[in-house]
C-alpha cells in the first residue's frame, strides 16, 4: 500500500505563529469585545485568554462541567493529534479572573456560551478589525496563555497539564517568549 503510514512520513507542516498581543492592544480589543452587539463576546473572548482553551471546547463547555468550588472545568472533546480518532476529556484549572468571568454568565441554558461558531467568529472578526488587529486571531489567545504561564515559572508538565498537550513538541510550537520577558530574565543574571 503506498499510503501506508509505516512506509509514508508524514510532511512536517510549518504553520507556527509568533502573535502577542501589548497590554494595549490586549485592553483594546477587550474593549471591541464589550461593545459588540453579542454580549457573549467579551467573556468568551477573556476565557480564551484566562484558559488557553480551543474555540471548539469553549463552545461546547457545559455548566455541568464547571466546577467553581473546585476552580475547574472539564474541556470535552478535545483535539489529539497524536491519535486524532480518540476523543479526550481534559479537565483545566480556573484563574480567579475566570471564575469571576464565568459566575457574572447567566445560567440559563447548558451550554455556558450558547451560540454557535459562525456567530462567535463573525463577532470576533469584527471586533478585532475594529481595533486594527486582523492578524490576531482566537487561537491566538492559547498562544498567549501558554506563553504567560512559562513567563511565570511554570514547568513543562504543569503547561502541559493546563494546556492538554501531550507532547512537549506541541507545547513549544505554542510558546513565544517575549523580547521584554527576555530581558528581564537577562537582567537578573547581573
């Protein structure tokens, strides 16, 4: 068979991506977010950045699988590109900021964020042209989360445990330290 995958390597796809955001542009695109005429979009949006989770998870969150006493929230479903037909559910831990995002939602339906991903993206895509951040996108928040946590001294397992990542390749396609991190690490060494 020529498309055994014993016999056939797979081609190494070159799709990382180095976006953070400034402080500034972080608050300004927050801001797009509150105004925007989907009053889900800021908390979605700032959950993404609080979690570092998957559009996807994000959306099909459920209020049952949100635990705020035990600061959790249990992310089905989640992508594995290591075995891409097993399906994965991973629990994430909470920030305080996520938990006071998550109990200002109305609890009115299962699903903590009940719209559906055209909606989400097509009010994502216009907050962010509005700010002048085309190149931004929602994924992007994972990136950013990922990165914070390394800046704040997390080792690669707790990363990966947050993250869902199984694999410490994966997590560094994620990782871009900033220029500003960088330098201030440097400055410690004297």
């Amino acid at each position: 068979n020529p498309v055994n995958a014993q016999d056939v390597k797979r081609p190494t796809v070159q799709d990382e991506r180095d976006v953070r955001l400034s402080d500034e542009e972080r608050e300004a695109l927050m801001e797009a977010c509150r105004s925007a005429h989907n009053p889900l979009l800021a908390p979605f949006v700032e959950l993404g950045f609080e979690t570092g989770a998957r559009r996807g998870n994000l959306l099909r969150l459920e209020w049952a699988d949100v635990n705020l006493k035990q600061r959790t929230a249990l992310l089905r479903g989640m992508k594995n590109s290591r075995n891409p037909e097993k399906i994965i559910n991973h629990t994430i831990g909470l920030t305080p900021r996520a938990i006071e995002v998550l109990k200002a939602l109305p609890h009115t339906e299962a699903r903590v964020f009940p719209m559906t991903s055209n909606a989400m993206r097509k009010a994502f895509n216009y907050a962010r042209k509005k700010v002048g951040l085309t190149h931004f996108r929602f994924h992007d928040t994972r990136h950013e989360r990922i990165s914070s946590l390394f800046e704040a001294g997390w080792a690669m397992p707790q990363v990966m445990a947050q993250s869902g990542h199984r694999d410490p390749k994966s997590v560094m396609r994620y990782t871009n330290l900033s220029g500003n991190y960088l330098a201030n690490e440097l400055a410690k060494l004297g």
